[in-house]
C-alpha cells in the first residue's frame, strides 16, 4: 500500500520513506558518514502516492504507536482535513507492507480547507497508551484529542474529545506541542494561532475536554511553530516560538504560577533578515545545553554549497540569571 514523510508547499506531495540501505541500513557506515559521503546511499521508498498536493499532506511523525517496536507514520493532510497512520507488517521497504488507517477523515466538520496542519503524541489521560492532538485552524474546534485504544487498527474504538474552543474563526490554531509545564506531571499543551497572533498552553488537569488556556504572548505577529522545554537548567519547563512576519525566535520562561499570564517573560533570541519557520530543539553538541534549529522560509542568498534548505543554527541558550545567552 502506501505513506507520508514531509508536506509543505510543493507542487507535488507524496508519502515516503528515505533509508540508507546500502550502508546505515547494513551497519557498514555510521549515520554522519553516509550523510557527508557524495553519493548519499539513500533510497526513496514511496508508500503512498494518493495523498498530494490536492489533498494538503502536510506533517509526519514516526512513533510506535502500539509499542511493539516497530514504528508507525503519523500524518495529516490539511486540505483533505484528515488525520491518519500508517503501519508495516514486516520489511519496510516493500511497499505492499504499508496500510493506511484514517482516524478521522473530517476532522473540522464544515471547514472545505486548511484544516488539521500539525499533531502532536503524547499520552494525555494517563492510560499509558500515546494519544493524538490535532490544531484544527477552524471556528468551533481548535485543538482535539483522539485517545488510542488498545487496538490501534479499531478505527471505531478511537475517542475524540475537544480540548479546547477559541469560538473565534479568524484565529487559527496551527501549530501544538506538548510537555508538562506547570509540573504537575502531567502532560499539558501549547498553541498557537497563527492569525490570532497569541501563543499560550493549555492545562491538563484531567478533565476530559474544554482545558483551561493561558496566554503568555499576545503581541507577537504570525507565530508559526511553538516547542516546550526546558532551556535554561531551572527544573522547569519554558516555550519557544517562531514568528514569520516579526522575523524573530521567542522565548518564553515564567516566574511563580505558570497559569498567570503576567508571571510569562518573553526574550528575543535575535532579528533575522529572513523568516524563520519550522523549529527543532536538540543537544546538538551533547554538552547539557538545548540548541535551537530552525529554517529559514525565505532566504535569497543562497550558498552554493547548501543543498534543498539551508538549515540555521542559532544561539545556545547558557545558563544565567536571565536563563538566556
């Protein structure tokens, strides 16, 4: 059958796999080796060659969903305004392997487009089985929750529960994350809406639906991504968030209760002459510091010597009295 690696704005969007069979695939090279070697020994394993443009496959994420070790594709498809998974049984290199299981083909009922763009996995009731949440960028519905059942597969068994209602169309939820954020242990959510110009989190404390929010930005201008975690060592849990139209990255830590807006401080981590957009947060040099990756939208001076994207590294948050650097 078929599935979906990365959307975005392509004129053609097919689902697929990139393994390195002939040298990280066979323990022969390292992952660093095979991606400076210049041949690049990665093959294109198309799983899904339905969801394209037309249909908006816009976001994929690889987890094990069921924990049996082996990892599924977790996708969505804006314009088509579905959210679906992919699973292997077997070698996943051959396509026959792969089936498509769509969880909810209408995720903003009423809205024709620009629906459901980024999902999150993170168990949300404690069950200890991952759920998903969806920004649904739509007037009635912003965030949803789909709680997993045990059989992944039993389309019908999946629970759908509204998280939280902005009541306001013109606003948008686009892009979520999740963590714990007022240390409560449990996991809550960040959102933000991109045409509503706000960033906030949403609070877990086990209600079903219709979570509390807490807005601790409503100046920035066309957020794009938001992350949470912990950037400055303090044992707590802060945000990051991008904005197209400011040119800027954000940090966000608070002071006190996390619930009251006024505890929130925001730092600019820099003015870019460029638009960042999608942001990945990781320990790059492995020295105990998070790092900040994101790329750049537009960018018009291109290195010869970058390839597809150039991919921007930025400011290693150290640890001081401000909690950046």
């Amino acid at each position: 059958m078929s599935a979906i690696l990365h959307g975005g704005w392509m004129s053609s969007l097919v689902l697929a796999v990139f393994l390195n069979l002939a040298a990280v695939g066979a323990g022969a090279l390292t992952l660093e080796d095979a991606l400076n070697s210049e041949d690049l020994a990665w093959t294109r394993i198309q799983i899904d060659d339905e969801y394209a443009y037309t249909n908006g496959a816009h976001n994929i994420l690889p987890y094990d969903l069921d924990g049996d070790g082996r990892y599924e594709l977790v996708a969505n498809a804006y314009r088509a305004d579905s959210l679906q998974f992919y699973q292997h049984s077997g070698n996943p290199t051959e396509v026959s392997n792969w089936t498509r299981y769509v969880i909810d083909d209408d995720i903003s009922p009423g809205n024709n487009h620009s629906a459901a763009h980024y999902t999150a996995i993170v168990d949300i009731n404690g069950d200890g089985r991952v759920d998903l949440v969806s920004a649904e960028n739509t007037e009635d519905e912003d965030v949803v929750a789909y709680l997993a059942p045990v059989d992944i597969t039993n389309l019908g068994a999946w629970e759908r529960r509204v998280l939280y209602n902005s009541g306001n169309s013109s606003w948008g939820a686009y892009h979520i994350d999740s963590g714990d954020v007022d240390g409560n242990d449990t996991n809550d959510i960040a959102v933000l809406m991109r045409y509503g110009n706000r960033i906030g989190w949403l609070n877990n404390d086990g209600s079903e639906a219709d979570w509390d929010v807490t807005w601790v930005d409503t100046d920035i201008t066309q957020p794009f991504n938001v992350k949470i975690a912990d950037f400055n060592n303090d044992g707590q849990n802060d945000m990051i968030a991008s904005s197209i139209t400011d040119s800027k990255v954000y940090l966000y830590t608070y002071s006190g209760d996390p619930g009251n807006e006024a505890n929130w401080s925001r730092y600019s981590l820099g003015q870019f002459s460029y638009d960042p957009l999608t942001l990945h947060v990781e320990d790059l040099d492995r020295d105990g510091d998070l790092d900040i990756l994101f790329a750049d939208h537009q960018y018009h001076e291109m290195p010869d010597d970058f390839y597809l994207w150039k991919i921007l590294i930025r400011t290693r948050l150290k640890r001081n009295g401000h909690g950046i650097g």
